[in-house]
C-alpha cells in the first residue's frame, strides 16, 4: 500500500509537461548551435520594415494613441464574446438574451463615453 501525497492521475500531465519543456530547450539549444554566424554592419543594423529608420528610437507617443489601441481592444473582445452566443443563439434562454443587451449597453455607454471625451479625433 503506497502512501502517496501526489495523485497518479496527474502523472501524464507530469509526462507531457517535460516532454514540451525538453521540446523547447532543445529546439533553442538546436538553434543556437547549428545556425550561422556572420554579423555585418548591415545586418546588425536596426530594420523597420525595409526602411532605413529616421529619428530617435524613444519618441513618445500621445496618450490618443494609447485611448484609440484600448478602445480596439474592447470593441474586439465584444466581438470575441458575441460569436459564440449567436451561434447557439437559438439554444439559450431568455436569461443569456438579457445578459447579452446588458453587455452591449455597457459597451455602449463606453462608446458614448468616448465619443463624449472626443477620443476618436486624431488631432
């Protein structure tokens, strides 16, 4: 009788996860061996986009920028969140209907909000 504190039910879990760190060392130790080493002026260069870069790298962004970005990122999580419900649409109650209007007028308000503070001008 073993008197174990660890569940076996989690051993190939355990399995799986060395398997994967082994996978990605290996894979970085690989890379780091076999690849080529020949630096140049050119290569080492910093590249932005097949530009040569212009200007100083710590240039400071205005905070609309930022608004514009976390605005995106809220109206593409909607959008995240309203596929799957109107995918099983038809299956849900009246419950998950009310749950979704109230979801989009909170993102509503967010909108006006917004739309209020004139975050979406780009001056």
């Amino acid at each position: 009788m073993s008197n174990s504190n660890l569940p076996v039910e989690y051993l190939p879990v355990v399995i799986f996860m060395a398997i994967v760190l082994a996978f990605g060392v290996g894979t970085l130790l690989a890379g780091i061996i076999f690849r080529p080493r020949r630096p140049y002026r050119e290569k080492l260069f910093p590249y932005e986009s097949g530009n040569p870069p212009v200007g100083e790298p710590r240039y400071r962004f205005s905070v609309k920028f930022y608004i514009i970005a976390m605005l995106f990122v809220v109206f593409d999580v909607e959008a995240v969140f309203m596929y799957p419900w109107a995918i099983v649409f038809d299956k849900i109650g009246l419950y998950a209907v009310v749950e979704m209007i109230l979801f989009i007028a909170v993102l509503m308000v967010g909108y006006v909000y917004a739309w209020k503070k004139e975050a979406f001008r780009w001056d």
